[in-house]
C-alpha cells in the first residue's frame, strides 16, 4: 500500500502551479518520491549506524539527500 495520499500528491503539484493533474500523474509522482524516500532513509541508516548512534538525526537526512542526488 501507498505510503503518501494521491491527494497529497495533487496537493503538492497545485502548489507548483498545475492545475489540472491526472490520476496516472499523481501515482507515479507518488512511486517516484516513496522509492526516493526508501533510498534516502536507507543511506541515513547506514550514516546512523557508522556514527554509532540509535537515532537518525535531521543531519543525517541532509547528508544521505545530498550523497542520492549525485
């Protein structure tokens, strides 16, 4: 099942100034941004765990972004 709403979605391409927006373009929107997510936690774990910490810190989402966006 789908992490973010369709409506969220919608929401947020409005905000970039769309105004009419599909359904199919919603849903791969949403896939695009959940598997970018996936990915991003997945680095921010790794960076967690080399610090020898418990806890992911907003540091290590900034960080993991940047390292996905090369």
């Amino acid at each position: 099942m789908a992490e973010f709403s369709l409506s969220a979605i919608e929401r947020l391409l409005k905000k970039s100034g769309c105004k009419r927006i599909s359904v199919e373009a919603c849903e791969e929107l949403r896939d695009i941004l959940e598997k970018k997510a996936v990915n991003v936690g997945k680095t921010a774990c790794k960076l967690m765990i080399h610090a020898k910490r418990r806890t992911i810190l907003k540091e290590d989402i900034k960080l993991a972004n940047e390292t996905e966006e090369k």
